[in-house]
C-alpha cells in the first residue's frame, strides 16, 4: 500500500510541475545583434520577462551580460 502511495504522489508532483513549466510561455527564439556577435534569446511571455535568458553567445561573452541583454530585450518588447 505504501508503495501505491508513494507512486501516486509522485505522479501527481509531475503532473503539477508538468502544468506549471515556463516552456508553455515560450516564444520563438529572438537573435540580437551586438559588437560581439549574435545573442539568440529564449523569451516568455510578457509577465514572465523575469524568466527571459540567453540560449547562445558568442564565446568572448559572459553569460550574465548575455542573460542581462535577454531581459532588456523582453523588458523592451513588454512595453510595447
């Protein structure tokens, strides 16, 4: 019985972890362009700007400058 149990609530931390994950807020990835190359940025949706990060960057970038530039770009296209 405890085995069924303990199968069950996993299967439903899934299922709720499932029907929360940010992929159902993606976008198409956007690419900038910027003195050190293209930056190709996984956004959300506008009220998960919080979540926007950089997917590529060139090699001579930091990936926080890359995630910083992500989220100005997201932050930018909210207030459109």
């Amino acid at each position: 019985m405890n085995k069924f149990l303990s199968l069950s609530l996993l299967g439903a931390t899934l299922a709720i972890v499932t029907a929360c994950s940010p992929i159902a807020y993606e976008t198409e990835p956007v690419t900038l362009e910027t003195d050190e190359g293209d930056v190709i940025c996984q956004l959300y949706d506008k009220k998960a700007v919080i979540l926007d990060r950089a997917i590529h960057m060139p090699h001579a970038m930091h990936i926080a400058e890359a995630d910083a530039l992500c989220r100005a770009e997201g932050e930018r296209r909210m207030k459109k």
